[in-house]
C-alpha cells in the first residue's frame, strides 16, 4: 500500500485501492467491446482477426498501464474507433494500400506525436484548429461508424438509382443486428455496465443458434500474435521503394497526418471531458502533467503498430470509471491489467458474427452525436464549416476529406468577414494546403 500511494498519490485524490479497484473494472467493461469490434473491422482490410484481437489487448493493455504510471490519471487507452474505420475502409480498400504499409503510417504517426509532444510544437497544432471543428469531427467519426454498421448488417445497402437504400430486412443477418440494436439499445437505456459488451455476446449467442457463426474449438498460442506483429512496412509508408505510383507520396502524407490529426484532437477532447467530470483541471482550465498524457498515448499507438493494430487514443468510457470514483493512474493499471488478461481469450472473437457487433458500431456512431450540442449553430462563420465536417466524412467516406473541407471552409469565412488574424497563420497555412489537395485530386 504504502508503493500504491507513492506512485499514485491515492489519499491526496481522496480515494483507495478498493475505490480504484472498482472504477477499473467499470471502466474495463464499458469499453471492452473494442476487443471484439476492432478485429471485425480491421478483419475487413484482410488482416488476420485472431491475431488483431491479440494485438488489440496488447496496445490498450500498455496503452493503459503507461498512462497509469507516467501521467497518473484515470483514463484508459485502446484502439481508436473512427480511425480503426478509416484505416480499413479508406486506406486499405479505398486507396489500395496494403494493411502492412497503413500500420506502417500508424507507426510513423505515432512518432511524430511523440516529437510534437516532446518539443511542445502540439500547444500551436491545437491552438490552430477552430475549436469548433473537434465536435463537428467526433460527430462525423460517429456517422462514419454508424453508417458502416448499417452497410455491415444490411440494413443499409447501395441502390443505383439513389445511392443507398434500404435492404432486405427478412434477411437472417438483418433480422439478427435489429435484434441487437434493441437488445444493446434497452441495456444502455437501463444504465447497465458493460451493456454494450454484454449485448454483443448475447447475440452471438442468437447468432450461433440461427447458424450465422461457428465455434472452432482449437489449440492457440501467444505466437499466432506474430501474424501481425513486427509485420508494419515503414519503408512503403515513408514511399522509400522506389516502386511507387505517381502520387503515391502524398497518399501517404495525408495518410499519416490524418491519423495524427485525429489522434490529437480525439485525445484533447476526451481528456477535456473526463478530466472535468474528475475535478483534476487546473483553476485556470488547463490540464496538470498534459504533456505526459499526450507521451503515453504516442508510445502505445507506436506499440499498436508494431504489435498490429490502428492508431490507439484516449477513451471516453474512462469517464465510466470516474463516475465510479476513480482519480489516479491505478484505475487506468487496472483497466490495462484486464486487458492482458483479456488476451488469452482473443481468438474467440473469431465465432461473433458480424451481425453482432454491427449494432455496436451504429449505437457507439450515436453516442459520439453529442458533441454536436457544443457547436454555435446560430453563428454562420461556425455553423457551416462544422455542419460540412459533419456531412463530408461519412458521404465520402473519408476523415481526411471532413476535415479539409471544415477548416477550408472556416478559413474561407474568416476572411470573408474581415476577422482574419495574424495569429491565424497557420490555420491559413492548413486551408491553402487542403485547397492544393483538392486541385491535385482534381487533376489525378
């Protein structure tokens, strides 16, 4: 006890060991449906699931355990939603990368968070972004995912006449994701824990009744890890090969930056949120040891990579454990603790249907909607660049091409309404650069 308070200064927070103990494991459960989800999707970019799964446990467990000892907060770490999709279904099968070269642009994003963070370069990234455009960019992510739930379980199927329609909803599939929508929907309205994780696994349960999914028992080993691991090709993803099409370069440019980006905006707002709820923000509003935060989260996105999986960022779910009375690195330990735990039991995501964590994905899509509650929208100068963040991620999708037309659009404003600063440069820097993107696509 005496080592705990040491390093985590638990009387001083005004909780304990059982306290934290507790907040660990609530927060575990509330976020550890990403276990089963993040496979699914980055199974889609043909990587091997079980070994995702594995990798999936390892980074939120380091992830988590970093956090814990070197920033001292509450908050657990895991792969990111939102970027494990843009990973997948605009990286991978949208412009033809192979998974290898995307984990290597993982990799190399996570060194960079970890150089801007260390030479303090982040304070005038984020003072750049019109605050604003960090709702407008969580929500689009949360259409993006829902928008892939309703395509994954058929709910929502392409028509040539208006783009998208509805699909057969008779189908096993469909039937089987509605049900979990209900299932998982009545569970998150009681406010039970775990309800997403709970609801998925019920409903696999439904789905290997009706034959939709097959447990095939088996032995497994740590080593199967290695399908993935050390696997990130970081020469293609810095266009070293030599073999590269012609544009290839930025591809991979824009690539990287989005999952910086993201990354460091996604971490900002959750830090922000969960902070709070904690009562740990300064009376000056600024957030103690963010430094150290921001250093845990690059080195377990540089240890995702490697051990295969997408870009790790904070979680809102910490603030789970919070409400449960967590205020130390040892709730954020616990929660990692669970997660190496957890990877023992990794390839068994491989029996959960697809139709099961569809539903997931669309109800998480809806939580991220909130965000939205915090952006003017009876100022234009706000209201249009976020509403065409908001509408262009999921329409194109494409996080990159949201957050293009957001900060192009703001810039555009801002100088339209003679408010345009000198302090703003780098904002203008931002928008002239997305603007040469868009005349370079257009030309491609």
């Amino acid at each position: 006890m005496s080592l705990l308070e040491r390093q985590f200064g638990l009387k001083a927070q005004g909780t304990n060991l059982r306290t934290e103990a507790l907040a660990g494991v609530t927060t575990f459960l509330t976020m550890a449906y990403i276990v089963i989800v993040n496979p699914a999707i980055l199974g889609e970019a043909g990587m091997p699931v079980a070994a995702v799964a594995a990798a999936t446990c390892l980074a939120a467990g380091i992830g988590c355990i970093l956090m814990g000892l070197i920033a001292n907060y509450p908050i657990a770490l895991a792969p990111g939603m939102g970027l494990n999709a843009y990973f997948t279904y605009t990286v991978v099968i949208g412009m033809g990368v192979p998974w290898q070269t995307a984990l290597g642009c993982v990799f190399l994003s996570g060194v960079a968070f970890l150089v801007l963070t260390v030479a303090g370069i982040r304070q005038l990234i984020v003072g750049a972004i019109p605050r604003p455009l960090f709702s407008a960019v969580a929500a689009g992510v949360g259409l993006f995912i829902a928008f892939i739930g309703l395509k994954e379980a058929g709910i929502i199927v392409s028509n040539p006449a208006t783009l998208v329609g509805l699909g057969d909803l008779t189908k096993p599939t469909a039937i089987l994701a509605l049900a979990g929508l209900a299932i998982i929907g009545a569970l998150m309205a009681w406010r039970v824990k775990g309800a997403i994780l709970i609801g998925i696994l019920l409903v696999a349960v439904l789905g290997w009744f009706m034959g939709l999914s097959k447990i095939a028992p088996g032995g497994y080993s740590l080593a199967e890890l290695s399908a993935t691991a050390f696997q990130l090709d970081i020469p293609a993803a810095l266009n070293l090969g030599g073999g590269a099409k012609a544009g290839m370069a930025m591809a991979m440019a824009e690539i990287i930056f989005v999952f910086l980006f993201v990354d460091l905006f996604d971490n900002v707002g959750t830090l922000v949120a969960v902070t709070k709820k904690a009562g740990l923000v300064a009376p000056d509003g600024s957030i103690p040891r963010l430094n150290r935060i921001l250093l845990a989260d690059s080195v377990a996105t540089i240890a995702g990579s490697v051990a295969g999986t997408s870009t790790v960022v904070s979680y809102i779910e910490s603030a789970s454990g919070v409400q449960a009375g967590g205020r130390t690195g040892l709730t954020a330990v616990i929660v990692g603790l669970l997660f190496l735990l957890t990877l023992f039991f990794a390839p068994l995501v491989q029996a959960i249907p697809i139709a099961a964590t569809a539903p997931a994905l669309i109800l998480v899509g809806a939580m991220m909607i909130g965000s939205l509650a915090e952006v003017e929208w009876d100022d234009p100068g706000v209201a249009i660049p976020a509403f065409l963040t908001l509408i262009t991620i999921p329409l194109t999708f494409s996080i990159a091409n949201g957050l293009a037309f957001g900060i192009t659009s703001y810039a555009a404003l801002k100088l339209a309404r003679g408010q345009a600063r000198i302090s703003d440069w780098l904002l203008f820097v931002l928008a002239a650069l997305f603007i040469a993107r868009f005349i370079y696509m257009g030309g491609e």
